[in-house]
C-alpha cells in the first residue's frame, strides 16, 4: 500500500513536471517569430522598452543580466531602430530604483536626456507590457532583454493583443538555477491571464510616447519655441561660445607670439648697435704725442 502511495505521488510529480516543461516550450515556440538576436535585424520602431532588474546582488557584485540589458538598449538606440527608450521597472522603495539607475547610466553612455521616457510602476513583466499599452499608447514596440524574458513578455503581449517584438541580449554563461526558475514564473504568468485575468497593479493617465505639449489659450506667440528648437538653439549657443572662446585663444597667443618677436627684434638691433659701436671704438687711431720744442741760443751766454 505504502509502496503504491509513493509510486502515486512520484507519478503525479512527474507528470506535473512534464506538463510545466511542455507549457515552457509551448511558450518559446510561440513567440520564437518575434525574436531577433541581431541589431541589424530589427525592426524600425519609435520606442524600445528596456525591462528592469537590480545593477548588483546582494553580495555587491554587478549584476551581468543588467549589463547586457543596458548595452543592448544603447546598441538598439544608436543605430537607429528606435527613437526613444521607456525604462520600466521597480520603484517600490526609496531606496531601489530600477528606472533611474537605467537612466543614469544610458545618460553617461550618451543617450539624450530627451529620449529617454520612465515607468516607475513596471513591477511584474505583465505590468511593463500592459502599462506601455494603456498609459504610454504605443501598441507597437521593442521590448529589449534576455531571450527566455523575451519569451515570457511576448507571450504577454501576444495574449493582451499587443504588437511586439523583442530585441534578445546575450545572457550570462551560468544561468542553469534562473531559466529553471523562469517555468514556473511562466506558469504564474499563465495563471495570472487564463485564470485570474490580472491586470497592472497600477495605470494612471495616458502619457504618450513622445508626450503631447498642451499649449494654454494664452500661451504667447512669436517668438515662442517648440521644445526640440529650444534644445536646438541651446546647442548651437553652446557651439558659437565654444567657437569664440577658441577664437579668443588664438588671438591671444598671436598676439603674444608678435609681441615676443617685436622684443626679440629691438633686443637684436640694440645689440647690433652695441657692437658696431664697439668696433668703431677699437679701430679710431690713438693720438701722437706733440714733437718737443726746440731750445733756443741764449744771447747772453759767452
């Protein structure tokens, strides 16, 4: 009886486990279409959503899943596959700001301020896919991260009626104890939208992507400026203060270069005229000694 109980319970295990590694495979062939290993191979889209995760562990070492995420995001930016990067992650402590340590580092990698857009409320996968749909209207967008998240995001999107493809960054050699935890949050995944049908713990007002400037009724005219020629003017102001103060230093080192070469001239010509003076000095005769005069004939002397 025992021996029939545990061979039941061994039974239902396994046939548990078949059924999660199923489902996980399931998942990786539905959205394998949608993923691109390759910058060159991705689409053109306005926006690419970089999903959070922590820069360090616990131990203090840099985190290389976020390393990867982070280059993947400025490689997809620079060449020109997306216009603006929407950083989604957690922010539920003060002290644990996935969003702004992404863009602190994007910002020192180069990336314009201007381009880059921050969901604080990106706590699940779920949550970042939906939240790009619902609060920053964009329902076509590059989700940039590890190709097994890719996986479960697109899934995600699939199933909401997203558009979506995912850019997918290297991962670290040693990821055996994370890919097997990612099929049972792929399993929650599947529990959260066929059986509990959740939805972002947040949303809020609709912010699109780029934002719309609302202009008041008394907002003044010429010569107002757009946001983007502001940003123009400033660069080009930066530019033509740059220039003159370059200017400024060239003129003043040719300046002092005339300068020194005027003082290196009236000191050579002086010293010409010291030594032509010299030299006349040495060659002019020395004057004669004046012949004696001749003693004359005393008359009185016999």
């Amino acid at each position: 009886m025992i021996k029939r109980l545990i061979a039941g319970v061994f039974g239902i295990i396994i046939l548990m486990l078949a059924v999660a590694i199923g489902l996980d495979q399931w998942i990786s062939l539905r959205t394998q279409p949608y993923i691109y290993d390759e910058v060159q191979t991705l689409p053109h889209r306005q926006v690419g959503v970089v999903l959070g995760t922590s820069k360090y562990y616990r131990t203090g070492v840099i985190n290389q899943y976020y390393l990867y995420r982070i280059q993947g995001a400025i490689n997809a930016y620079n060449s020109g596959k997306v216009k603006y990067l929407l950083l989604s992650g957690d922010n539920a402590q003060q002290s644990y700001n996935e969003p702004s340590t992404m863009r602190r580092d994007l910002i020192a990698a180069g990336i314009p301020a201007s381009d880059i857009v921050l969901d604080y409320a990106g706590f699940r996968t779920l949550d970042s896919i939906v939240r790009t749909r619902k609060v920053f209207d964009t329902n076509d967008f590059i989700i940039i991260t590890q190709r097994f998240h890719c996986e479960r995001a697109l899934f995600i999107a699939l199933h909401m009626g997203i558009q979506a493809q995912c850019f997918a960054v290297p991962s670290p050699k040693n990821m055996l104890s994370v890919r097997s935890r990612e099929i049972f949050a792929r399993l929650g995944a599947l529990t959260d939208l066929y059986l509990l049908k959740r939805e972002p713990r947040f949303l809020g007002p609709l912010i699109p992507i780029p934002a719309i400037h609302n202009i008041p009724d008394d907002a003044q005219g010429y010569p107002a400026v757009t946001p983007e020629q502001l940003l123009a003017l400033q660069q080009q102001l930066e530019a033509e203060k740059k220039a003159a103060i370059a200017k400024a230093a060239a003129d003043k080192a040719a300046a002092d270069k005339a300068a020194a070469e005027q003082a290196a001239k009236l000191k050579a010509e002086q010293e010409a005229n010291e030594a032509a003076q010299a030299e006349t000095e040495d060659t002019e005769p020395a004057p004669q000694p004046e012949p004696p005069k001749p003693v004359g004939r005393n008359p009185f002397r016999q």
